[in-house]
C-alpha cells in the first residue's frame, strides 16, 4: 500500500483539514472585537460666502449711535452769547461739561455760607477771589468787633441755574442763580435778632459769579462776584 495512504498520513490529513475549516470559520466572521475601519471623511459643500459689509456700511445689528450734545445743551439757546462761552470754555479744558460745573457750585454755595457763618476766613481765601473776598471777610471783622453772632442752617439747593457765560481771554466766567432753602440770622449783643430769622427756614435766591484760568491746571472755580440783579 502506498505511504500517501498511511493511516497514520490520513490522520494527519483530517486534523489538517478540520484545522483550515476552523480557520476559515474564525476569520470569515465578525466577532465586534475588531478595530473600527477608518473614519470615511465626507466633504460637504460650503455655505455660499457671506460679503463683508462695504466699509461705508454699519456692521448688521449695528444701530446708528446718537451724536454727542453740545455743552451748552438745554442749558442755553444756540448761538447765544452764553452758548458760545461755553463751547468755548469745553474746547479750552476737554474735562469741563456744564453738570459738573453746576454739581461744584452747588457743594461751594454750600462750603462758602458755612465758612462766612462760622468766621473761618481761612476756607473763604480758597474759595472767594478779588473784591468779593474782602466783602466776607470784613463783614466776619465786623460782627467779631459788634459781638454779634450768626445763626446759620443749611438746608439745601432746590434749583440751581447757569444764567451767564464768558470767556475774556483766558479767564472764563459763568454765573449761577441759586434758590435755596435755610435759617440765617444775625443776633446782636443783646440777643436781639436784627437780620433774618432765627427760627423760620426762607427760601433764598442767590446770583453768584464764579471765574476760573482756563490755562491753569488747578480745576477749581472761585466766587468773584455776588449780585442781586444781573440785568
């Protein structure tokens, strides 16, 4: 009998066989424990360009923003005298607006009446300027000399009102009207009350001048005048 046909060869032949089955069986399936296939990348087509907005143009969604008011801006009538004082003050000192100049006048009515009530001559000199300084201060000089007393109670600005504006080179000026409310008196030496009242709050009106050097670096403002009639 031929060795091909060994019992022993044909043995070997069926493991052979069943071997190459199991193999074929094994790799012809899918088990889930194979790696992924790559990603397959899918080019889609691109929005259409949206164009750019020209450079005249506002930005979508943009609105048109309001231009800034003049400084003299409800405060006075265009191409007033006191209008164009103003402006003029603004293009001289860029930090100047009208609100926080009528803000500073307001606390200094206030700091200026205290000062003059309590004799404190030396607030007054950073305050008050030129003729209107002297008028204080010897007004203090003579109720010290009289023995007199001034009852003073602030009670605050109700209105306060730019009235005149001016620029003369480069000291500006602008006026303010006040109308306030307080409780002022002067009592002489015998206790009598000769001006105002000591008890009842009035409601006063003051026109005050304040000037300032529009060149200087000092902001602050001084009282150069008061007045009761501004013409």
């Amino acid at each position: 009998m031929s060795s091909l046909f060994d019992p022993i060869n044909l043995i070997l032949l069926a493991v052979a066989l069943v071997v190459l089955w199991r193999l074929k069986s094994v790799l012809g399936t899918r088990t889930g424990n194979e790696r992924p296939s790559a990603e397959v990348t899918v080019l889609r087509p691109r929005k259409a360009d949206v164009p750019a907005p020209a450079a005249d143009e506002p930005a979508l969604g943009v609105q048109d923003r309001e231009p800034a008011k003049p400084v003299w801006h409800g405060v006075a009538e265009e191409g007033s005298d006191t209008a164009k004082a103003l402006q003029a003050v603004a293009d001289k000192s860029p930090d100047f607006t009208v609100a926080d100049f009528v803000d500073g006048a307001k606390r200094a009515y206030e700091l200026i009446l205290t000062a003059y009530a309590n004799g404190d001559k030396s607030a007054l000199k950073t305050l008050l300027a030129g003729e209107v300084l002297q008028t204080f201060s010897s007004a203090i000089d003579r109720r010290i000399a009289e023995d007199a007393r001034f009852i003073f109670q602030f009670v605050g600005v109700n209105r306060a009102n730019v009235v005149r504006a001016a620029l003369d080179g480069r000291n500006a000026s602008i006026t303010i009207r006040f109308r306030s409310e307080m409780i002022q008196a002067l009592v002489a030496k015998d206790g009598q009350v000769h001006e105002g009242d000591d008890k009842t709050v009035r409601e006063v009106e003051d026109i005050w001048t304040f000037e300032r050097d529009v060149t200087n670096r000092d902001p602050n403002w001084k009282l150069i005048a008061t007045d009761d009639d501004i013409g």
